[in-house]
C-alpha cells in the first residue's frame, strides 16, 4: 500500500542522513520512478525534500525539520504494536507487522512489553470475517457495489450497497455505505451478513451527512424500565454498565434502563432469568410476563 511505503521512508529520511533512490526502491521492493514519485508526494505534503548529486549524494530532509531522529519514542511503538496486530487479527496476511517493522526496522526485536497488550479483534466467525473484511476493503478501493444476504430480526432479504467503510463499533464489525433496496445510509453488521460478493457495477460516493457517519443517532432513547435485580448478578450490572449504575435497596439492586428497541430489553432481562423483575412501566412488565407465559406454554406448563 502507497501509504505503509511513505510513512517508511519518511522514518528512514528522519533517521538517516542521506538514502539514495535505488536503496530505498531496494528495501520496498518497488522500482526507482516510484520512489522518486514517492518522494514527490511527501514534498507536496510539506516534508521539506533535498536531494544532492555526488557520491555523498541522495534524498534526504531538511536538518532543521530533524527535530528528533526517532518519529516515535518506545512507548508509542509498543502502543502502536498492539494496535497494528489488532488489525492483523482479522487479516489474512501480517501485513499491519510489516507496516510495523517498516516504521521501526533497527527495532524488529521488541521489549517484553511489547506483547503486554494484546488486542484481538476477531470473533467465532474469523476465517469468514478476514474474508469479508478483505471484499469490502477492496470494493471500497475501487469503488464497485456489493451485494450480500442479510439476515435481520426484521427477517432475511438480499441487499445492494454502495459501500463506503468497514467499521469496529459497539463490539462488533460492520459495514456502512449506501443501501440501494432502502435508498439511505444503513449499517450492517458483518456477522448477519453472508453470500457476500462484487457485483462489478462502479459507483459515485455521495455526500453523507456527520450524524449518520458518526451514528449518533443510533443509540437514541425511546424507553426506560426500573428494574429489580437479585445481588448474586451484580457482577453482570458491573460488568456491563459499571459499579455507580444501580443502587441498593432492601435487599435487590435498583437499575434503570434506557433502551432503543424494546425487544432487546425484554430479551436482555430474561437473560439473567429468575433473578431479574421489571417494576415500571406496568405495560412493560405485563409484555414480559406475555412473553414468559408463552414460553412456559412451550414447555407444556
């Protein structure tokens, strides 16, 4: 990728001298006119670029723009680390690492702490996710609609979309673009996604607007529920909202929840079964007991 290629020579450039064309079109395994139309490119952005003839000649930066020979200081790689190998998690191929010990190459032996973070960014699903990551990445790229089934509460339906990025959000991998079948921006989350190809059809991107980029608007309250829960599931409140989120009371522990979908609420309460009581809203609690009603009639009771 163009941009691994120029932050690598960038960190070269500030930490050495003086690097001819042909030793950096060596170490990246591309040819000299790239390099030189790399280079190119970093003096446009603003790298203040010299170059000089002579057997002391090649590329280099402007000594005052050298502030610091080293871009990152140790902590920042091993921060850095951690995250590129995250990304590797849900690639095919180590290319983040590579990234890594082209920004640090007299590093490629890490400290220690290098691995004391480990971020894992794949699922149950990884040999399929590293696949659809990679077709959307690419379909992104070069701008080519996909079309995949989804499968939704709402029920399952083939869809089109014009697909602007891949997305880590909420504990989970998505894409987001325009959704032709609904005419708007949509977000779908990868894991519901399968049959997932290129149709080949090119597209435009359109403009799209910084609530629905930034999915402000997908957490958006409708309801509430006061709930009682049992003191032996306090470690779940904790774990998934935090020690200030509820309050004791008499022997329960007194938690209120905001909601967006309704049935993601009921569900979310069953799951903690016989010690979880909704107390308001009465219709709220009477949906509930509907739905358990209906569940004990499964069961023959």
């Amino acid at each position: 990728m163009k941009i691994d290629r120029l932050l690598g020579i960038l960190t070269l450039l500030l930490q050495q001298d003086r690097m001819t064309a042909s030793e950096l079109a060596a170490r990246f395994e591309v040819s000299r006119r790239t390099i030189l139309r790399d280079v190119d490119a970093l003096n446009r952005a603003g790298v203040p670029i010299v170059t000089a003839r002579g057997n002391d000649g090649g590329i280099g930066i402007m000594e005052g723009y050298r502030v610091n020979r080293s871009v990152l200081n140790q902590e920042e790689l091993q921060n850095l680390q951690a995250a590129l190998k995250g990304l590797d998690s849900v690639a095919k191929t180590a290319r983040f690492e590579s990234l890594m010990l082209k920004l640090a190459p007299e590093r490629k032996a890490m400290p220690a702490e290098a691995d004391s973070v480990v971020i894992d960014l794949s699922s149950h699903y990884r040999a399929s996710l590293s696949d659809k990551i990679a077709c959307l990445r690419d379909a992104i790229a070069r701008r080519v609609r996909v079309s995949f089934d989804y499968y939704a509460p709402a029920g399952e339906s083939r869809r089109e979309m014009e697909p602007y990025a891949v997305e880590y959000r909420w504990d989970a991998w998505y894409v987001f673009g325009w959704c032709l079948t609904r005419q708007a921006f949509r977000r779908f989350k990868l894991n519901r996604l399968w049959e997932l190809r290129q149709t080949g059809e090119s597209y435009q991107p359109r403009p799209v607007p910084p609530r629905q980029r930034e999915a402000e608007d997908a957490f958006s309250e409708v309801g509430r529920m006061r709930i009682a829960f049992d003191p032996c599931v306090r470690f779940r409140l904790i774990e998934e909202y935090g020690p200030e989120s509820f309050e004791e009371s008499e022997g329960v522990l007194l938690f209120t929840l905001s909601y967006t979908r309704p049935e993601f609420a009921f569900r979310w309460v069953l799951s903690f079964g016989e010690h979880a009581e909704i107390l308001h809203p009465p219709e709220a609690r009477a949906a509930l007991a509907e739905r358990i009603t209906k569940m004990a009639g499964k069961y023959g009771m």
